[in-house]
C-alpha cells in the first residue's frame, strides 16, 4: 500500500514530508542521496551534514491508495508546516507530481491562484502547484490575462519589504564574501534582489524584495 511518511531530525524536530508507492526503496533512497550531498532539499542536506545521520528517522504517517496519496501528502505539509524553514525541509508549499508543464490553466484555476495570492502565497509555490510558470501567474495577478477576474480587487504582489536587520545582514554576508546565489536562498529572495542590494548598499534605497 503506498504510504505518507516523515523524515524527522530528532535534534531539532524538523521534518521532510513525502509520499511513495515503494516502501522498500524510498527511505533508502533519500539516504543514498543524503549520504552523497546531492539531495533535493538543500535545507535537509544542510541539517544531515550538520547532525549526521543517526539524528534523522523515517516514519509512517498513514497508508492510502494511489488517487488520494498526494492530497494526503499535501494535508501532513500543511499539518507540520513542513514548507516553512522553521518547521520542516521541504522548502515548497504544494505537492505536484512529476515536472512543471508550462499549459494554459482554466477560469477556474486563474479563480484560485488568484485567492491563494490574497492570501499572501509566494508566486513561485503557487506556479509550482499549478504547473505553470510564475510569469504566468504574475500576468494572471497583475490583470495582464484573465484581467476581468483580478482588476479592482486584488492587492497582491510578489515583493515584500526587508526589515532593516535582514539588509544589513544580507549586506555583511555579501562583504564577508558569502555567494549571492546562496544569500538568495538564505533570506528566501531572487538573487535579482540580493545584487540589487549589493550595488545599492550606501544608499541603502532598495527596501523590497523579490519572492
């Protein structure tokens, strides 16, 4: 029976949660990939390295049948907020299944991504779900396509605003001379915004960041 399960760092009580059909293989897996720093959470490989081995475990949550499997997964990263570098390692908020294809979407999706940006979900994530592109999702938001269903109400937009600790960290990290790809990942922004803020550094001007 295929299953939903959790890898947990007992040091930190972070978790991975993921699904499979294949019991015997998957849990090995994820560890061959660990073991030879190339797996696709950098944030889980990040903790293995750190902890090692002996602090992570994999555990069952709950057996379902194929149709349901992913939904389930999705309602355990929901549950652990698994998504969030807090509380887990799965670095995304939507299960998808397979790779991103680039497709027009219905009314009724547009309706959706719609309401999941009012929400304040990051354009990526949401791309991820629907497997689009988030340029997609930027023409749906900003009333560039599907515009009759966005214009007037929507408030949404992918920057936030950076805190001025999180700059002058960010700043400090790029003189230490910490990689921009890396300070990206680190505070969760494009790398656009990380050089931006580099070339910017006196006049400290650039106060929002691309998510």
């Amino acid at each position: 029976m295929p299953y939903v399960y959790k890898i947990i760092n007992v040091a930190n009580g972070k978790v991975y949660v993921g699904s499979t059909r294949n019991k015997s293989k998957r849990w090995r897996n994820h560890r061959k990939l660990l073991r030879q720093g190339r797996h696709h959470s950098k944030h889980l490989q990040l903790s293995w390295n750190k902890y090692g081995e002996e602090f992570f475990t994999h555990v069952i949550i709950e057996e379902h049948p194929l149709d349901v499997l992913l939904e389930r997964e999705q309602h355990w990263i929901d549950y652990y907020r698994s998504y969030d570098g807090k509380y887990g390692y799965n670095g995304t908020r939507f299960v998808t299944e397979g790779n991103p294809t680039f497709r027009k979407i219905s009314e009724e999706e547009a309706i959706q991504i719609i309401h999941l940006a009012e929400e304040g979900c990051v354009r990526k994530d949401i791309a991820r779900r629907f497997k689009i592109s988030p340029q997609t999702v930027s023409d749906i938001c900003f009333s560039r396509s599907w515009g009759h269903l966005a214009r007037g109400r929507i408030r949404w937009n992918m920057w936030r605003k950076i805190p001025d600790e999180e700059l002058s960290r960010i700043i400090a990290d790029a003189k230490a001379g910490v990689l921009q790809k890396k300070i990206a990942e680190r505070y969760g922004v494009n790398q656009s915004t990380i050089s931006r803020i580099i070339r910017n550094q006196k006049r400290r001007t650039v106060r929002y960041a691309d998510v």
